[in-house]
C-alpha cells in the first residue's frame, strides 16, 4: 500500500498579478540560495582542480583531463541504481548527506596541503567521490521540485535555478582565478567548503516534507525491477529517447572541449591564472540569457521549435572558439562560448520543465538517473578523448575537432520529432 503524497505548501498562493516564486514561496527561497551557493563552490572547484594539478604538481595534458573524467565516471557506475535508491528515499536527506560528503572531500585538499602531504592519486580520489556525491545530489535535486513546488510554478522555478547556476558560475569562475592567484590555487578550495556549508544550512531549513513508499511496497519492488523499468520507459518513449541519444553524443563534445580549455586559454591567449577564471566566466554570461529568454521564447515560437533553436542554432557559433587568441582575439572565445552557454541553459529550462510534467513522480527519480546514466556516460570519455587529442595531435586541432563535434551531435535533434512539431507534449507519459 501506498502512503499519500505530502501535500504541497500552498500557504503563499496568491490571488490576482503572481509575485516572484522567490518572494512568495519561502522553502523554494531556501533551495535556490543552498544551489546558488553550491553552484558557486562548484565552479571555482572546476577551475581550482586542475590550476592546482598544473601549477602545484605540473600535471601534463592527459592528467589534467583525467580530473574531470573521474568526477563524471560516477554516472556510468551508479547512475542508474541511484534513481532507484532516491525514489525509495527522502530526496531532502539525501541532498544532504552528498553535500556533507562534498564538503569533506574538498576540505581535505587544504589540509593534506598544509601537511605537505598532497598528491595527484588525492586529487584524482576527491574527483571521483565528489563526483558520486553529485550523483546522488543532482538525482535527489530534479526529482524534489516537483514535490515542493506547484505544477503552474515549475517553468519559473526551473528558469530560475537555471538562471541562478549559470550567474552562479560566471561569478565562481570570475573571481575563482583571482581567489587562486592571490591565496594560491590549493587555498581556493576552502571557497567551496563553505558554499557547500551554506547549501547544507538553506536545505536543512526547509520546512516541507515528502512521503516515501510504504516498506511493504519498498520490498515488493526490486531495485534491478525498478531500474529495468526506468531503461524501459526513456527506451520505449520518442521524445525521452531522443533528448537521451542527443545529450549523450552532445556531452561528449562538450565535455572534450571544456577538459583542454584551461590549457588552451592559457597557450593561446596568453593569460594570467588571475585572468583566466574572469575570461570563462565572462562567456558563460550567455547562460544568464538563456534562462531569461527561455519561456518566452518557447512561449513565442513553439517548445519544440524553442529547442532546435538553442540546441541546434546556437551551438553552431562554438567554431569561433579555436580561433582565439591575444588581445581582441579573445572575442571569438567570448561570442562561442556565450552562444554556447545560452543554448544549453535555455535548453535545460524547457527541457526540465517539460519532464516534470510529463514523468510521473513517482518515476521522476528513476527516470532522470536512467536519461542521465545515458546522458553522462560519455562525458568520462569525453574527457580522456580531449586529453588524448591535445597530447597526440596538439592543444589546437585537438580544440577544432571537439568543438566541431557539438552542432553535429545537435544534429540528432533536427531528424527527432521536434521538427514535426511545435510544442512538446503536455500530456503525462504512460508508465
């Protein structure tokens, strides 16, 4: 038997013109601050991890690539069973035991260093677990909206957590080559242990509560069941299986490119450390775009055709990446990688918000670990593929053909559905 849903505050609902989801729903307030922190903490993480295998232990190419490898690995090896753990569980809880976990982790990089006890093998450790307490994190974070905010607020709110993570990034990248210039990149870490401190607060004060099953029905259910029920419906269905073969191929490009960009920006604009956190940043302002325009776009052209323009269209512009260099040159990085940014922001904001409505959610949980298993499981490889064509080939062409990978993948989108129709569907998918 199934123990009921909890109920969804609806204690802010207001009547005539709607304020800001933010003003009016304090518990979503709480977890847009805890992820803005997180996603701060997180993007000076991306940018301090290989400083530091770079300028403390003079890692070479393939060593620096292998960081961001080993966080993503985590997807291809758990991705799918957490789905299930987290439809069986308290997503709140489970938020925060990773971000807990998270915080350790980072903080023993400070600490070993001060020891003179540091090492590329930690390193490489703190990546992996950080990234399987991602996992858990980012699976237990999609699947709790839609138990704590209402069904006509989920464009909003996934507007603006989208919105919030990418202002979150330019701001964490920004000052996050500063941060390490100044205190030293080992040092910056402790950024992120206390961004990781106010997510654990903003999500422990969060006053609605969720139901699980039953344990009556938790034990009629097996997890190898669940996940192969999970596999089935994103397999079976046209529109989650198109989204799941495009952000597969699609983060593989990405992540190839982004895993030599520290070294391509350093070589070929000719960089300060201090300066190359602010260049990343800048470029990731378009993501602040996207998530504004998103909605009104989609609202405007049509969801599907909203899409194929973010996804297809815009990502064309990444070709200007490798053509950056000193001085004005550095233009081409700012227009790709914002072009870039805005399309899959924007992207994300119509794509969350229609799986919320259309998954039930009680299958949210093991639906988005099994599109992300899928999706995620090639960014490990991404990763190492970068690493190997910079080492092989050298940091430029290595740049040229993973950023020409990104409008081919986005090509999986124009031959889907999407381009026989206007809007994705609003109806709920049948389990």
């Amino acid at each position: 038997m199934k123990t009921a849903a909890a109920p969804l505050d609806t204690s802010w609902a207001v009547t005539g013109p709607r304020r800001s989801l933010l003003r009016r729903h304090r518990d979503f307030r709480l977890l847009f601050v805890g992820e803005v922190a997180g996603k701060y903490g997180s993007s000076v993480t991306g940018l301090a991890l290989p400083l530091i295998a770079v300028t403390d232990l003079h890692a070479g190419a393939f060593a620096v690539s292998a960081l961001p490898a080993a966080s993503w690995l985590p997807w291809l090896l758990i991705g799918l069973p957490v789905g299930a753990w987290v439809d069986r569980m308290r997503r709140r809880t489970v938020m925060l035991a990773s971000a807990a976990a998270s915080l350790l982790l980072y903080l023993s990089i400070p600490i070993t260093a001060a020891l003179g006890l540091l090492s590329y093998l930690q390193l490489l450790v703190v990546a992996l677990c950080a990234g399987t307490a991602t996992v858990f994190f980012q699976t237990a974070y999609t699947a709790y909206l839609p138990s704590l905010v209402a069904e006509p607020d989920r464009a909003e709110g996934n507007a603006k957590l989208q919105g919030s993570a990418s202002a979150a990034q330019i701001l964490g990248l920004g000052t996050g080559g500063t941060i390490a210039q100044v205190f030293g990149a080992v040092d910056s870490l402790l950024a992120n242990t206390a961004t990781f401190l106010v997510s654990l607060l903003c999500t422990a004060s969060i006053e609605q509560r969720e139901a699980v099953a039953a344990a009556d029905e938790r034990r009629r259910r097996t997890l190898l069941g669940e996940v192969r029920e999970g596999l089935r419906i994103v397999g079976r269905d046209r529109w989650l299986r198109c989204f799941m073969i495009y952000g597969a191929t699609a983060n593989l490009a990405l992540t190839a490119y982004q895993s030599i960009q520290v070294l391509f920006l350093l070589n070929r604009a000719q960089l300060p450390e201090s300066a190359l956190g602010t260049l990343i940043g800048a470029a990731s302002v378009g993501g602040i775009l996207g998530a504004l325009v998103a909605r009104r776009v989609g609202a405007a052209i049509g969801t599907a055709r909203a899409l194929l323009l973010f996804l297809l269209g815009l990502p064309t512009l990444v070709l200007l990446i490798p053509l950056t260099g000193p001085g004005a040159g550095m233009l081409c990085y700012l227009l790709g990688g914002a072009a870039v940014s805005a399309g899959v922001v924007a992207g994300n904001v119509l794509r969350a918000t229609f799986t919320q409505s259309y998954v039930p959610t009680e299958l949210l949980g093991r639906i988005t670990a099994s599109s992300s298993f899928l999706n995620y499981s090639l960014m490990p490889l991404g990763a190492l593929l970068g690493g190997a064509l910079a080492t092989g080939l050298g940091v430029l062409p290595a740049m040229w053909l993973t950023c020409a990978g990104l409008p081919l993948a986005a090509l999986i989108l124009w031959f889907s559905p999407l381009r026989r129709h206007r809007d994705l569907p609003t109806g709920s998918i049948t389990p």
